[in-house]
C-alpha cells in the first residue's frame, strides 16, 4: 500500500502520485515528497532503490528486523530505523514496530508494517502545515515526534501498571504470584524499551548536528523539543526499572514477613493444642493416679485442660504471637 | 493572579504594572522586570508570548507537565524548567510541582501553579537586594537559590526519615510491616527526587557557561554557589539511596535471623512436650508393664516426665536454644 | 590445511597457491591473496613470518590462545584476534574459536583451529564477488561479517533459552532445579560472550578509522553495517543479563510464594488432625466423663470428631489457606 | 582560639600576632602567615574578610556545615572545605569535622570547631619546615596532608573492622545479630566516607592544576603525594563497600543453610518420636490385639518401639541428617 | 641482598658492581644498568638517594607499603610501584608483594622484599637478550611482563577456583558450608586484584606515551603487548566477579528449593503418621464403639490403618512430593 504526498513551496499539492513518476517530480526543485510504503515487497524497494539512488546495503536493512534505532549516513542519502512501541496492557507486554526512512534532500520515503498505523503521522502533518516550508526536515520532524510520543505514552502505561502493582503488594490479602508475574512482564518490557529508547539519543543528537547543514534552522526548536522528549523517556524508564526491583525487593521482605507470622501462629496454636493433649494423655494412664475414676478426676482434668490452653492464648495473644 | 516588580538601575521602583504596560516599560534600557503568574490561562500565556516575542513551543512548555528540568535556549530568550519538591512527612511521599521561567535581557517572567509558594521568592529577593543592580542574573539567581534550597531541605527530611526507620529496623519488637512500607515509599521518593535533581546540575552549568556572554561576572561566585548545593543534594540522595537499599538487605537478614531462632524454639518445645506424651502413652497401653496399675507405676511415669522434661529444657537453654 | 585464493583486479585468478611463492605473486600490484590456515604448526609460521615479512610477537599471538579480541598495528601489517562463538543448546553453555588474521597492503592470512567453519567466510567471499575489486578490505569485511553474524546467531539461541526459561519459571508443577542450573550456565555464556564481543566495537571502530587512510571509501558502509551488528549483539547481551537476573530474582520470589503456600497448608491439616486426636484422648481418660461406656458417648464423640474437622476445613478453605 | 605563625624567607619568625596587625604584617612581600581560628564567633569572621578582602559567601560557607568538600575560586582568594574524620572503634560511626580555609597569596586562614586537633598540622609544619621557603604552598600541603591522612587511618580502622566481621560470620557459634548490626553502621561509615572522600580528588586535582600559575613548581611532587593517598583512600573505600555487600549476601547464604539444617534435625528428630507414639497408640487400643495384656505382648512393644527407634536414628546418621 | 647486571652495546658485561661505583659506570653513555635490591634497609636507600639523584619522596615510597601501583614521574627520573600476587590455593586466599622501581635514562634499580622471586625477572632479561640493546626500556619491560604474566596465572588459578566452586554447588549432596567460605574467599581476593591490576592499566599507558619521548620505538610492540595482557586480566576479573555473585545468587535459590523439598517431605511423612495415630485413639476411647473389644474390630482396625497410610503414601508419591 503506498500514500504519497507532493509539497510545492511549503503547500500541499498533490496525493496520489504514481510510482514510476516520483523521480520526474522531484526535478523540480521548489518540491518536496513524502512516500509511505506499508509491508513492501521486495520488487517495490528495487524500484526505489532504482528511482531514488539509494544505497543497496540500506534497502536490505529496510527488509530485515534490527531491533536497533539507528541512523546511517550514505553518501546521497540518510537511512533511518526506529521503533514505534505499544504496551499490551492486559499482560503487560511489549510489542514493536519497525519503523523506517530514507532521507533523500527533498524526499523523505518511510516504510513499515501493516501494524503501524501511519494516519497520527497524516495527522501530524496536518496539523502543523505551517511547518511545512521547511520541506523533508518538517517531514522528518512529524515522524520522529509520532514515534516519542509513543514511547512516551507506554513509558507513562507502564508507570500507572507498576503503581497498580504497588497496591497490590501491600494488599492484606497477598497476591504474590500476580505480583510476581505482572512485575516481570514489566520488568521485561522496561528492559527491551530501554534498548529500543536508549539509541534514540543519538540518532536525534545525529539530526540536530547534521541539519546545521542542510537543514533549515527554524525547524531547530522542535528537534530540540523532540530530543527532550527522547530524554524524559529514558530517564522515566530508568526510574521505573529502579522502582520495579524495589517491589521486588519488597516483596521478598513482606513474604519473609508473612512467614515470620504464620511460624509464630503455627507454634502458637500447636502449644494450646499439645496441652489438652498431655492431659488426657495422663488421664488415659493405666494407673491408679489421684482422682482415677472419680468424678472429681473428671472436673479437674477438664478444668487443668481448659485453664492451662486459655492460659497459652491469652500470653500469646499479649506477646502478639496470634 | 500577577505579581510584578520593577527595578530601575538596581532599585525596586514600581510593584504593580498592568499586563498590557509590559512592552513599554522594557523599553526604557535601565529598567529590568519580574512577572509571576500564578495558574495562568491559555489567553494569558498567548498574550504574553506576543507582548515579549516568546517562541511557540516554549510557551506550550509552561502549560504542559515535564518531569523534567530543562534550560531550553530560544533566539531571543531562554525557557527554565524546574520542580519545587516537598515531602509529606507522614506518609514519605513526595510532590513535585513544576515551575517555569521565561528569561529575557530585561525581564524574567515565572509560571507556576498555587502550591508553588512563591512568596519565598519575594523574600529572597528583598533579603538580597543589594544585589539587584546585576539585573535578571540576579531574579534568576534568586528563583533557583529558592528551588534548590527545597531540594535540600527535602533530602535533609529524607535523612531524618531514614534515621528513623533504622531505629524500627533494629526495635526488639519488630515493625516489619512498617519498615517495609516506610523503606519503600523513601525509595519511591529519592527515585523521583533523583530524577527531579540530576538534570539541575545542567541547567545551571548552562547558565554559568552562559553568564560569560550575558550576566554580570559579579553574580558568577551566587552561582557557583548555587551548583555547589545541587551537588551536594544529588551526591546526598545517592548516599540515601545506598543507605535504603543496605536497610532493606539487612532487614532480609534480621528476618532469617529472627526465623532461625523461631525455628529452633518451636523444634525445643516440641522435643519438651513430646516426652511426657510418649511416657503417658506408654503407660496408656492395654498390656502388664512393669508397674500397671499399682500407684509405684504411677509415681515412677509422674517422676520420669517431670526429670525428663526438664533435662530437655535446661539442655536447650544451655546451648542457647530457648 | 591450506586454502588460498588471488584476486587480479577483483576477478577470482587462481586457488591453490604453493605455499613458497606467495611472495612472487604478490609482487605483482594487481594481485590480492587470501590465504587461510587451519591449526599451523610452528614451522608453517615461522616460514610465513619471513615470507611476509611479519612482526614475532603477532606471529607469538596467532599460537597462544587470548580470550581478548584485539588489532594490533605493527609497522607493516595488523594483526587481528577475533573469537567464534557457539552454543550447545542443550547444555547452554558457549564454546569460542580462536580466529586470527595477519593483513598486509594486498594480503589476508587467517589462522584458525578445525573447530572453525572456513567454508562460511569462503561463502560470503562467493556472494558477494563484486566487492572483490576493493581488495583485502573485501577479504577483511568478509571474515568479520561472518564471525559477528555468529555472535549474532548466538545471542539470539540465547534469547531462546532465556524464554523457554520464563516458562519453565511460571510452569504449575516446579521445576526449580531446572530453572537453577539452566539459568546459571545462560547467565555464565553471557558473562563470557560479553567479554568476547565488548571489545569487537574497538576492534572494527580501529578498522573503520584506519579505512580512511588505506581501505577504499567504498567499503566504509558495508564495515558501518558490521559495526552496527557489533552494537546489537552488545545491546542485547546486556539485556539478556538484565533478564536473567530478572528471572532469578523472580525465582526467589515464587519460592518464598511457594514456601508460604506450603507452610499454610501444613499449619491447616496439622490443625484439622489435631482435633480428633485431642477428641479420642479425651474419651481415652480413665476417668467417670458423661457418656462413658455408654452408646451414646460413643456417638457424641464421633459427631464432635466429624462436626469440627468439617469445621475447620470449611473455615481454612475460605481463608484461601487450604 | 586563635593560633597564628609568620614565616619569613621560609623561616618562622613569630608566632603570636594580633589580629588587628594581620594586614600590616601581609605587606611585607617576603612573609608568609598562617592564621588559625579555633570556632569563631561571627564577628571574628566579618573582621578577618574586611582584613583580608575575603568574599562574603566564602565567609558564610565557613560558618555553616556543608558535608561536601570543595575547593572555589574567587578573584583574591581560594575557598577550601574539607572533612577530617574520626571512627568510633566501638560502635563502628563515623564522625566527621569540617575544616575550611581562606588561601591568599601569602596567608592561609584555617577555621574549624575544637572537635578537629590542630596540633597535628603544627607538627607536620615542623617536621617538614625545610619546606617553609615554598610558603603558601607549603601550608596549604600540610593541611591537606593532615587530613587526608586522617582519612586513610580511618579507612583502615573499617577494614580491621570488615575483617573481625569476618570471623563473626564464620564463627560455629552464630553471631547474626552482631553481625548485621555491625555490618549496617560500617556500610553506613563506609556510605558518608565515601561522601567526604570522593571530591577531595577534584579538590586536590585544582590545586595541582592551579600550582602551575602561583604555586612553586618544587611543591609538585608533594601534592602528587597527597593526591595518590586520596586515590587510595577512595579505591579502598570502594573495595570495604564490595566486600561488606559479600558478607551480607554470605550471611543470607549461612542463614538459609542453617535453616536447612534445623528442618531436617526438626523432621528427622520428629520421626523417631512419632514411632514409640504410634506403637503405644496401638497397645493403647481397646480391641483383643495379639498379645494384649499377656506380657510378652509388652516385652513385644517396648522392643518394637526401642528397635525402630534406633533403626530411624542410624539411618537419618548416615544420610547425615543429624 | 643486591643482584647487578651491567649492559654495554645491548651485551652484558658485568654481574657483580660494588654499589659504591655505580655512578661512576653510569658516567659510561654506552652503559645501561639494573639494580636489584632485596629488603633494603634505610640506609642502603639512603645512599642509592645521593648515588643516583633520587627525589626524597620517591625513596620513602619505596620503603612504605601502598597497595596502589602507580608510576610517578620526577624531574630526574620516574618511581614505579607494582604488586606481584600469589594464591594459595588452598584457602583461595591472595598474597600481594610489593615491588618499586626508580627508573633513570640508563639504570633501573628494582626493590622488593624476598617473598617476590627475582630469578623469573633475571630468566626473562636472559631469554629477551636480543632486546638488550634498547637499554633500560628492555629491563622495565622484562620486569612489568613478569610481574603481569604472574597477575595472569592468579586469575586463571581463580578461575579453576570458581570452576569447582561450580561443582560443588550442583552436587547432590549439598556442600553449602564449603561454597559459601570458598566463594567469600574467591570474591575477596578478587576484590584485592582488581585493586592491584585496575591501576596497571594507567601505569602502562604512561610508559606506552612517555616512551614516544624516550625510549626505543622498537620496544612499543612489547609494551602494547603487556598492555594487551592487563586489559585480559581486569576484565577477565570482572567476568570472575560477575560469576562469583551468580554463584551467591544460584545457591540462594538451591537452598530455597531444598528448604520446600524437605517442608514437602516433612508434611507428607507427618500426615502419613498422624492416621494411624487417629485410628488407635479412636480404637482407645472408653466407649463401646463399634468392634470394641472384639476381633473383627482388631482387624478392621489394623486394616484401616494400613490401608490410609498406604493411600496416603501413593498419593504424594504420584504428586512428586516424597
């Protein structure tokens, strides 16, 4: 599927361009092109690798998975690999996208799977035309800030699952195993965002030198914007990973807690329990011991037996061992 | 709600300008501004922006929440992020509240919400206004002398907070459950606080590299001594950190410990009690042992659980067991 | 073993070079030569040394095993140490090859035990012949690409046991030991994966350096593109460490889960026994108690018996301790 | 309390100036004073900086505590603070005094409170008055000499106290509870030390880079020497925090082994008393068993119960479960 | 006890100097000369100090103890500290030996007490001889190669070390006591090397750039290779460090298993006791109930009894609990 857009001196000007006559276009100097390639096959990228003049290594990276934001410089061209991420809040999961680009001077090509939906970026665009004189910067610009701002929202998903997961460790009722399983989904969400936000950094760091060159310096601002962005995520991330390991810290502790308490019940009770025990098992001797077959044997051992185990439960329950 | 000063050549001279008087008094080249704008409108802020020429984004900065300090430099002026912290003694929790400055050659305009207590920036500035002839350096030094002194004042309550858990930690009676909910919402703390002070260490480095160009070199050493406190609070939090973390380790520890010494009395107990048992049952037995039914059986099964019983104990309490 | 290739003018020539006039050919300014050697004696290196003009110590290295990967410059060649890795999957535990190479101007010598799979570097050397032209830069490119792909296979094998370990962790029926000896020989492949890949950034970042002098500017993307590789596999290792160290503390969590859900179950069945025990001793007392000898105490104690034990069960399984 | 000396042309000439003479002793060019106050009051402090010229923040960071060593430049003088130390052997706190310094061209005003002994750095000027002739300098070394020195005892009183640690943790007679008091209040010392210690390298680093422009070139290698005591001093620190961190995790570690040992003394002492209650429960039965009261029904359970007895004991002996 | 070696044009010349003539064969420019002394006294110093024109500083170092390597650099000449270590196998305990080194344009005079073993230092000068001829950049390279190549066998022994540390700790029969000492003492002693080696790197460094100054360019390759061989070392140290404490880790979690085996065991064999235990009261009860005093009772009894334990018994079984 592709959507093509053709910028003429900064306003919009036409859609839907064929294929084949991208590179007629972009003859004319005054105009600036976005194309958008969803699942390309092969052939598609030939082409454009054809049309374009891009580098063969780069349109081999846009086929395969890195798992790596990157940007790489060609001689004619940038190549541009970032993640766009989404939190699956029901397990806690994490799932990426690959997002890619080639950043030619007036053309800038992403390309991407089905999964990511490329109208917040449409949006992006339109929402801020006015930029849009600033040509492929302006477009460049809306792709990053789509991409943040989805790490930013998962960053700030996971933030409320791990203050949910707080509630439930200093629940009364304990909830250990959903505690544990929900902290390493987290935990293991937080440690592949971090490898899908940390190069980030320079990737926009890459962007911000690079466009004192060739890029127009009003669109500056909103780089820099776009790169404190990348910063609160990662220093977010790196807090919520530091939070996570203290509820799991946490956790051990409330646990050998719990255990502490039920040991001391479970002495406690099996001590009111033995006494009556001891008792009867005097009683039950075959011996001519005081009070053998009396009644008066019978009043006593049920009172020895009743005294002695209200006895235990009021010293334990004063010791605060029940 | 506004709060405006004026100062001409260094001297406080006017203390309530109307808003739409803001770009005329500039003018005059003697004169440098304060503006405090508590919980402002959109309409506000817009109007601002035209009266001081403030670009976009820095404005749109002042109405959204961060969580993170920032100096962001614009053509004509500079845009300051900070947060004022407080810790709620009761529960160890913090709160931040997010403070934002425009800074111009002549004026510095704050925004802030009414937690903000902006009245101890008013103090400072009367406290030290013979330093007031250094113009905006001098609001500006006095604004961030005020957050970072929060900072400090918040890490030192923390201090204290932690002083008192290790008094919980090593309590005969233990407060397990309080430590544990007290050490966790420390932490939680300085994770935040961490977040909120390290990149305060930039922003002021940039004002000190700035002030060679623009502020007077007089007010460099209030700077200075300004970044000496931010060092100091971060330096302090991470010493906090260590500490929580060496708490939370040895409670693990004194739990095992305080375990072991439940086990061992339940196990002596047990061995105490399950002796008389076994003697009564043995003399409960349908069968002529020595003894059966005469009262020198009797004496002899009392005789023997009474010495056997308390051989067990004196042995236990010997090897420090009970 | 002996395999040797020359390139003249980036066209395959000849294959099976005499070893003695490796020096003739490669008088010729046209001729590029590979040269791979499997498990050399001391003599092979001794006469490549003086026939290439090598430096001893490189020659000392290609015969000493390092565990470091490493390129050393020496005035007419470089020396380079690399490390094959693989994984036995069903043991977990990493086995390194030792690859070393001499490169001179026009010559790449590589040395290695059988245990390296040369056929792999001869592979890529086929499909990719048209870089050919760009000489023993090619040749090198070639033997990193291939060793770093490995370390890329590997990681990824790694993550596989990592994940089928989660499942095994959060698996109904424990299988902690499991869980402990697989976790523990991951964790120590990526203790020593780590050290053999950190140091291939310094190695290639050196190559890429140097390429500007003496390699040809248009191998420079394909050398990016290995180095980017390198990032990935350090990245990645790095979580994975992240990871396992997640799943062990994890562990300890459920095992204390696990041990408290035990000790609950243990306290509630010595309870629900307890009951008719201390019942059938009391009815054992040789004493005169209401119902002795008579049917209906036999019935009222059976009833007790009954009533409480159903008592306590119903009780524990509400409480969620059954 | 006030100490003072002059040395002229690197010879002590006098050692009991007055105050008010200060400045007209300093504008002799070939004189070189130490001042030395013991807690001044603040009109000490405000005469000395209109005396000297001092800066009046310098003069109020003397006054208040800082617990951050630091080393500022002014434009006539240097401000130095740093923390001398003191380790109670007993409980294992760390105590620690602030020192700070006005250094001028040619005087070194020290200011501390009674706790810090300032006859140790009288001594060391005496001991090395040979070097007096390089003045300021000179002085300035002492001081830091003195205290860092403090510092590096200090850190071996902790590392006598890690290694008697040591010994309580491996001792056969457990010794928990000292053993986590101890190692918190060290880890503890260890946390602040590391706090007062850590800058003074950036401190030191400044006075050697400065000692370039104003201090004698011959003074080079003695303030080398202090700087390599304090790298010692921190690489040391950072190696007692490693090694209390491994006694804490080793104390968990002897825990959880000495809990698996009373378990299975527990469990194993628990069988051999179940046995005798058992065959006794059986004899106890009111049912025409075999052997019911005939004697060698008796002599039957007394030998069962002593042979299973002592057949559960050897057998739980040799799986060396007690 | 002194050892001389006299070099004239790279040969050797001399092997037994009369320390008093030293300066005057240095007066010789084709001379190069090492000294070597064992446990020299102050005065031996002392006199070495006016022989050679040593920095006071520099030979007081030499006679105290450091525990830091460090190479200072004097006006005349440098000061070099090394550590020699050693392992005693048997406790897993590091010996460290301190040796200095005064290094002048043409004499290199080592220090060391008589654990360090000097004849490996005189087989490395003997079997390099060729090097000779790069004077004292030859010695100082023959005595750091020795004292790092002993560095390299230290931690190849810890490895083996941690290797059978890994054994013991998957042994069947649990060794706990034994692993958590050796792996204390391993942790610790790598605690000191990496105290020892981390420095190195920094004092090779130095040599490596000094010597583009001084000494022969020839003898680079030799220092690279040391260099090489310490960076091998620190970070096979840290692998070693990061093994030792997932040893700590994994043992924490067998013993958690174990601890829940024997809970398991101990409530499956306790239930299995508990019944016959619940039978025979019920059959001892004073009561006619059904079977009382009969045979079929006896039986019923009997067969109740063996039939639930057994039940009981194949019932864990089938759960994995026994």
């Amino acid at each position: 599927m592709l959507t093509t857009r053709l910028y003429r001196d900064g306003v919009m000007d036409e859609s839907e361009i064929p294929f084949a006559e991208i590179s007629d276009r972009l003859a004319d100097e005054s105009v600036c092109l976005w194309i958008d390639i969803t699942s390309p096959t092969q052939e598609i990228l030939a082409e454009l690798e054809a049309e374009l003049g891009l580098h063969h290594l780069a349109v081999e990276d846009a086929l395969h998975h890195h798992q790596r934001p990157k940007l790489d410089r060609y001689d004619t061209h940038l190549f541009l690999a970032t993640y766009a991420v989404q939190l699956d809040e029901r397990t806690g999961r994490l799932h990426s996208t690959e997002v890619t680009a080639f950043i030619t001077p007036r053309a800038l090509v992403t390309v991407h799977p089905p999964q990511f939906d490329i109208s917040k970026v449409v949006h992006r665009f339109d929402a801020d035309e006015d930029l849009a004189e600033h040509g492929v910067a302006f477009l460049l610009w809306g792709l990053l800030d789509v991409i943040v701002d989805g790490h930013f929202d998962t960053v700030q998903q996971l933030d409320g699952a791990i203050e949910s997961l707080e509630d439930a460790l200093f629940d009364d009722r304990p909830r250990d195993k959903e505690v544990q399983r929900r902290s390493f989904e987290i935990r293991k969400s937080l440690v592949l965002l971090r490898r899908l936000v940390l190069p980030m950094r320079e990737v926009i760091n890459t962007v911000m030198r690079r466009d004192v060159g060739s890029f127009d310096a009003a669109m500056s601002p909103y780089f820099q914007d776009v790169y404190d962005h990348v910063l609160r995520v990662t220093e977010w991330t790196e807090s919520l990973r530091d939070l996570v390991s203290t509820i799991l810290d946490t956790n051990l502790g409330i646990q050998g807690n719990r255990m502490n308490l039920v040991m001391k019940k479970v002495t406690s009770w099996a001590a009111i329990i033995a006494v009556p025990t001891a008792v009867t098992g005097f009683y039950g001797q075959n011996l001519p011991y005081p009070g053998a077959d009396t009644l008066w044997g019978f009043w006593f051992s049920s009172a020895l037996m009743v005294v002695l185990s209200i006895g235990l439960y009021v010293t334990f329950k004063a010791r605060d061992w029940l």
